[in-house]
C-alpha cells in the first residue's frame, strides 16, 4: 500500500511525487514514457499571477498567493541555478529573438539591451534544426547597441558525424560540453575569442559568448555537479528546442531527487482505470486502487491517495476520436469540460481547446461539470489536465503544473 | 482492442519528437545508426511499400528497448525494428551477412549450447577463454571482441524433475523456475540459492529442463530457432500453468522474453504465460502485500549502489527488489538510474561493438566509481547476469545478484 499513486511523469508528476516524497511519504510514480519535460524550453513560465487569479475558474483562482510562492520556493530549493525574475529578465529563445521568464537558470539571462557590448555567438559544427544566420539577424535586431559575431566550434568526437553529414542533436552536444574534454575544448575556444576581440581593439567593451546547447544546470547520474568550469568570458546560455537538452537534464535530475528520497518509479507501465466503491450512498467514492498494464500482466496497485498528471490533449491524458463525441480522459474516465466550439481562426489567438480539462474543487478533487459535485475524495488532479486555462497565451504552464503538484502533495 | 492500443500499433502515434533517438544508447555512440525513430517509424513507412532494407544497420539495434520505455506516445519501436530485422532474412531484397557474422550470430545465438560445452568442464574452459590466443582466435575467426567480459562457467544448476507426476496435485504450494542459460550455466548458485530461499517462503521449486528462451537467437537473427525453443519451452509449462503455477524469472530478458515474446506464439499455454510469469522480487512483493512473505530478517549492515537492468525497466513494474530489500533492517540503497551499462545480451561481445558497448556503459561506470569513492555504497547489485559481468569489468566493483542480500537476511548464506 503506497501513500500515493502518482500517475504520469511530467512536470507536476514529478513535482507531485518529490514533495511527498520529501514529507516522507511512500510514492510512486507510474508512467508510460519519458513525458513532455523533453519538450521544456528550461524557462518555468508564471504568467500574469495576480490578474490570473481573477480569472473565472482558472488553476490559480483554487490557490491563495502562498501557495503558488510555496511552489516557486520548492523549485529554487531543488534548483539553485534558478533565480525569480523580480524585475524584467530575458533569456534567447533558439531562434535568437528574446522572450520573457519567471524562473529561469542564472546562465540564461540575458544583459541589459540598452548597454553595448559584442556577442560571438558559437556555433556547434552539425547542430541539428540550428539556423545561425537567423540567430543572428534576430539578435542584431533585439540588441541594436551590440555587434553580434559568429564563430565554429567543432568537437573532435562528433568527427565521424561530421565526416558522414550527420547532424548531432542539441542532447548530444550537452553531453560533450558537460564532459571534461567538452569543457576544455570550450575553454580553448573562449580564450581564443577574447585574444582575437582584444587584439581586435575592444579591450574595454563588454563581450558575452552565446552557445546553444549547453546546460550548465542540475546533477548527473553520479550525483555530483558535473559541469564546474569558469570561463575567461561570460556565457549566456540559449533556451532548448526538442528533443531538449534542459528537458533531458532537468527530468533525470528529478528522477533522481525522486528516487534518492526513497520514492519508487515505474516506467513503460500504462494506467487504464481504478476501482473503487461509494462510501455511503452518496459521492464522493473511496478510490482503492488503479490498474496498470505492465509487460504480460496487469497490476492492481493500492494507495491512499491517486495524483492524476496525464498531461492534457498534448501529453496524451485526454484521447480525443476520430469524431469528436469520443472525448475523454483516459486513465479515471473523469467528466471534462469542453467547450461548444473548440477553435476559433486566428491560429495565434486564444483557443477555446486550450480550456478542456478536469474542473476540480479547492482541493483538487475532480467534480461533476453537470451538478459541481466532488467525484473521487482521494483523487487530485494536477497540470495540464486542469481545464479553464491556456498555457500558450496566459503564459503560466510551468506555474500551473509546479503549484498544482505542491499542493496535492500537502495533501498526501 | 481498446483505441490506445489502436494507436501505439500504428505508426502514425508517432509524433517525431526524437526523444527515442536522443535517449538511445547505440545512436549516442555510433553515426551510422539511424536511431530508433529512423529505423522503427520512419522506415516502417517504406517497409510497408515493400522496400525492405538489409539487416546489417537494423543489426546495430541492440535490443535495449530504451526507446520503448521512452517514448512519449506508446510507440512499439524495437517491435517494429526486430519484425524488420525478421523480414530482412525473408526479403525479397536479402542481404546477408558474411559468413563469419553468420557463425558468430550462430555461436552467440546458441548461449545454451555454449554452456553445456562449457559445464562438461568449466575449469578448462574458463582457462581456455583467459588465454590470450583463443580470445584472439575468437576475434579473427568469429568476430568476438577479445576484450569482452565474457562470463565465466560454474557448477551448473541441476534439473529439478516434478516428483509428484501431475502438475499442481502436489500438496503445499509450488513454483516453476525458468532459470535461463547464465543461471544455468554460468552462475548456478545463484540459481540454487533462489531455490532455498523459494523453500524458506514455503514454495516447492521445479526447474523443467527448459531450453533458451530464445533472446539471444534473435538477437542474433535466427528467429526460427526462437520460436521453437519458445513453443519447446511453453509445453513443458504448460500442466503446470493450467494448473495455476507461477513461473519465476530471475534473469530479467528471460523474464521480458517469457512476458513480451510467448504471448504471441500460437499455443494455448501462450496466453496464460504473460501473466503467470514474475520477476523473483515481483512475485515476492505480492506475497508481501498479501501478508505471506516471512519477515524473518537478520540485520545485514550494508551499502548497495543498484542498476534497474533495461529488460526489467521494459517489463514496466518499476524496482521491486529495492521495495523487499529495503525491508530488510541496515540495508540502504541508491537507484543508480544511470543508464543502459551497454552489453546488452551478447552485444558488447561482438568485436566492432566492444568499444561502443564500453562508451555507452561509460556513465553507469562513472556513476558507480563516483558513488564508492564519496563512501555512499561499496557495492554494486543488479539482477541481469550480463550487466553484472559488464559492470564489474568496467568499474572493478564487486556486483551481485540481488538475491544475495535477501539470502543473507534469511540466514541462508553467510559470505
């Protein structure tokens, strides 16, 4: 008998299950696959919180001011890197433009765009879906009082890569540039970037070095911090595009804080539904246990508590038909809410699709959308799976899934 | 068939995400191979339009099946990959490897046959496989990396025939143990220390005389020979699975063959061996859960780094050897969680694969190295014979079978 089930491996999964863990509660984490952190640009985005929270029905509206600072706290303590973005700080996205941030690695911020410097942005030899010339046109356009330079890096141990035409993905890269031979060869590089910028006449302009693919944040396997080197020149590091190196770090790095804690994952298991059975006559029920479909056999797990992070549409927890009757949420077969129409026509705008999901009560506890009744008493509902929110153009995905999960994890 | 199954069988649940690519261990160390999406759904689509490509890059596939556990959407990539790999030997278009990958493929495919020359006298035979010559001939003439961690033989773990004649009409409650070719050959004891502490459980153990469960052969692309030892091997469980015996894994391929592979084979014991089989610690958990797993334990005051084997990871029902050891008071232990340790079966023995194998282990090592010099553990358990053998060859780290440390907890071995 597990204190809490937690169903689905994404960022409130995960945030969920290392919370509980972390009040020593006996958790486990059971997911299908690696889930969207793959996909995390390595920004935690908040949005608008205070105008949000006035939002009919949105994620916030459920938690007073405390509770989602609670949820930042959790994510600077597990990440020292991050720091909170009190006034406006700004980070490249990997297409060289500038977007906003809430929590977001020191590494990425960006310097003020009124002073002048030069940037040299390096570029690693055969980085897949990585347009420099883009880049670097964005930037002279955000950044008018700097230059912005552009300089190859080429790592001896993607040779043969090289040599076939095959281009090494963002993930490998990390890799190299957090290992000891990736470090020393940045090193080199920079050094040889401030000679040539000083030889160049420019001793006293600042100079920022630009390079995607790095990620200088978060332990390793070996759980000690792989990546320590000072370099002779600052270096700014771009957010990730997928398959993404901070997804990649971040995700293991959480299994393993998960796991270190003494919780319990299981990958490559699929949920299908639980039982339970009503207390009294009337709701809520007393979920007992869920089925998961392992390898050859299904499992009936026990817990007290059942944490629901399938994701939404996108993660794969809300299945929707071929016709678009057959919409439904695809582990507790919970009520969602769906609006009359689902798109509107301007791809840009806000979609009405962005708002489906579970409506739940204050505690997170799934309702009935027809009579507003709690369903399940000890089933919490976290992340996307929430409805009555856009995390596209509200800007609050990170903020949503990571108070959400600390909050179910209060609960546990 | 529910629509989710439905979808993962299709191809198009594929999204294109990459995420499979950037998590596999062969892509990360080797250009030529395309990578699970590449070779799983992008080609799929030409493989369904008939072009079917040689084996030779579907061979530098090692089987791990990360890409499964990865995917974000259900996507059965090594299924397609190894019906490819099946299709290529059959194809219109088929390329076969040269003779000598042949009878490489051949003598790695045939671990149980290896292992009964091996057992007739595993003295010599472990002499033979430590001088440099013979490892050397092996390279040149089979393609077998000399410098391989290739396990050594042992007292081999016998047969235990069912006394009682029907299967199931036993008094008292029993157990069918499917070995698998490394128990059997080339680590008995542990096979017959799983046996004794089967007994102090109160579960009678028999051990039919089962043949490979037919990993290695199609690893090694004899698909034929697998199926039949496949076929071979569920009659004999057979009575017992009618009866309602549990069949117990302790090496996890065996263990993910006998769960993923079986099922599909047409006899009517395939489809109760999927769920009647169990991992050793899965099976023990649910005697826990259910109140019947003695809890008898001696305090053993140890530190254990632990490596999640892939093939269990696939089997998709999490650590249960971490959940019974942790019962057991003094024991503390670190899921490694480091990745594949890169032999993958018999993988990382093949010559051309050998340092690739090495590099992809390269982080699991790092992790055990780190892990013993800060003090944290100062041993290594997992539950795969290979990754064992790997793991001490690429750290030097004394690594056992979990078991071990549940065996000394029962006061039934004493090292």
């Amino acid at each position: 008998m597990w204190d809490a089930i937690v169903v689905g491996g994404g960022l409130a999964g995960w945030t969920a299950g290392i919370r509980a863990a972390q009040r020593g509660k006996k958790v486990l984490i059971v997911t299908e696959g690696v889930g969207t952190l793959y996909y995390f640009s390595g920004i935690f985005d908040y949005g608008d919180v205070a105008g949000l929270r006035h939002f009919p029905k949105h994620p916030y509206s459920l938690f007073d001011a405390e509770t989602i600072d609670r949820g930042k706290q959790f994510i600077k303590e597990l990440c020292p890197e991050y720091i909170e973005n009190n006034k406006s700080r700004h980070a490249l996205t990997v297409l060289g433009t500038v977007r906003q941030g809430d929590l977001m690695p020191r590494s990425m911020v960006l310097p003020d765009r009124q002073e002048q410097g030069i940037f040299v942005l390096l570029v690693p030899e055969g980085l897949k879906d990585f347009f420099p010339e883009i880049v670097v046109s964005n930037m002279a356009r955000e950044f008018p009082g700097w230059q912005v330079k552009v300089k190859r890096v080429h790592a001896e141990i993607l040779g043969e890569w090289e040599r076939i035409g095959k281009s090494a993905s963002g993930i490998d890269y990390a890799a190299i540039w957090r290992s000891k031979e990736g470090q020393n060869l940045l090193a080199q590089e920079i050094e040889t970037i401030k000679r040539e910028q000083q030889g160049a006449g420019s001793k006293s302009e600042r100079i920022a070095v630009v390079l995607p693919s790095l990620v200088s944040e978060y332990f390793d396997a070996s759980r000690t911090k792989i990546y320590g080197k000072d370099y002779s020149l600052p270096v700014i590091e771009m957010s990730s595009f997928i398959p993404s190196p901070h997804g990649r770090y971040f995700a293991e790095y959480l299994k393993h804080q998960f796991t270190d804690l003494g919780g319990e994952l299981m990958i490559g298991a699929r949920a299908a539904a639980l039982t339970g059975e009503p207390v009294s006559d009337k709701q809520p029920k007393s979920c007992q246990e869920i089925i998961v479909h392992s390898m050859g056999k299904v499992l009936h797990l026990k817990a007290k508590k059942f944490i629901l992070a399938t994701g939404g549409l996108l993660g794969g927890g809300i299945k929707v038909g071929i016709e678009r009757k057959s919409i439904h949420e695809d582990v507790f077969d919970l009520p969602l809410f769906v609006p009359q129409e689902w798109s509107a026509s301007r791809f840009f705008a806000p979609q009405p699709f962005a708002q489906i999901g579970v409506e739940t009560d204050n505690c997170l506890r799934p309702l009935d959308t027809n009579q507003g009744q709690v369903i399940w008493d000890n089933v919490h509902v976290v992340g996307r799976m929430l409805a009555h929110w856009d995390p596209w153009t509200q800007r609050c995905g990170g903020g949503v899934s990571v108070t959400s999960g600390c909050a179910a994890a209060e609960i546990i | 068939m529910d629509v989710r199954n439905e979808l993962t069988a299709r191809l198009d649940a594929c999204q294109k995400c990459n995420v499979c690519t950037a998590q596999c261990p062969v892509a990360k160390v080797n250009p030529h191979f395309p990578g699970p999406k590449g070779l799983g759904p992008d080609m799929e689509r030409f493989r369904r339009g008939q072009f079917i490509p040689g084996e030779t890059t579907l061979d530098d596939c090692s089987n791990c099946k990360t890409c499964e556990v990865t995917c974000p959407s259900g996507v059965k990539i090594t299924e397609m990959i190894l019906d490819a790999r099946r299709a290529a030997r059959k194809g219109p278009h088929k390329t076969m490897p040269g003779v000598k990958l042949r009878l490489r493929g051949y003598v790695l495919g045939r671990a149980e046959y290896l292992g009964k020359l091996g057992v007739l006298w595993p003295g010599m035979a472990n002499q033979a496989l430590k001088l440099n010559l013979v490892r050397w001939a092996l390279e040149k003439g089979l393609g077998i990396s000399q410098k391989g961690p290739l396990p050594a033989y042992g007292k081999p773990l016998e047969v235990i025939e069912d006394k009682a004649g029907r299967a199931g009409v036993t008094s008292g409650k029993q157990v069918v143990y499917f070995p698998g070719c490394y128990t059997r050959y080339n680590e008995g004891e542990t096979g017959r220390i799983m046996i004794k502490v089967l007994e102090h459980i109160g579960y009678k153990t028999i051990v039919p005389n089962f043949h490979c469960c037919g990993l290695p052969l199609e690893a090694n692309g004899q698909f034929d020979k697998a199926r039949k030892n496949g076929l071979y091997n569920l009659e004999l469980m057979r009575p017992y699975l009618e009866a309602g015996v549990p069949v117990i894994a302790s090496c996890t391929s065996c263990g993910l063959t006998l769960k993923e592979d079986y099922p599909k084979l047409s006899a009517s014991a395939a489809q109760m061996i999927g769920a009647q089989t169990y991992d050793l610690f899965e099976f023990l958990w649910l005697l826990y859960e259910k109140g019947e797993l003695p809890l008898d334990f001696q305090q053993v005051n140890a530190s254990f780094g632990y490596h999640l084997p892939c093939h269990l990871k696939a089997q998709g029902i999490g650590t249960p050897a971490l959940r019974i050891l942790r019962l057991i008071p003094g024991v503390k232990i670190r899921n490694l969680d480091a990745g594949c340790c890169g032999v993958s079966g018999s993988y990382g023995f093949k010559a051309e694969k050998y340092d690739k194998a090495m590099k992809i282990g390269s982080p699991l090592f790092e992790a055990v190295n780190v892990g013993v010099e800060q003090g944290d553990f100062q041993e290594m358990l997992t539950e795969c014979g290979v990754c064992k053998v790997q793991i001490q060859h690429g750290t030097s780290i004394p690594t056992e079978h979990p078991l071990r440390i549940l065996a000394k907890a029962y006061n039934i071995i004493h090292e």
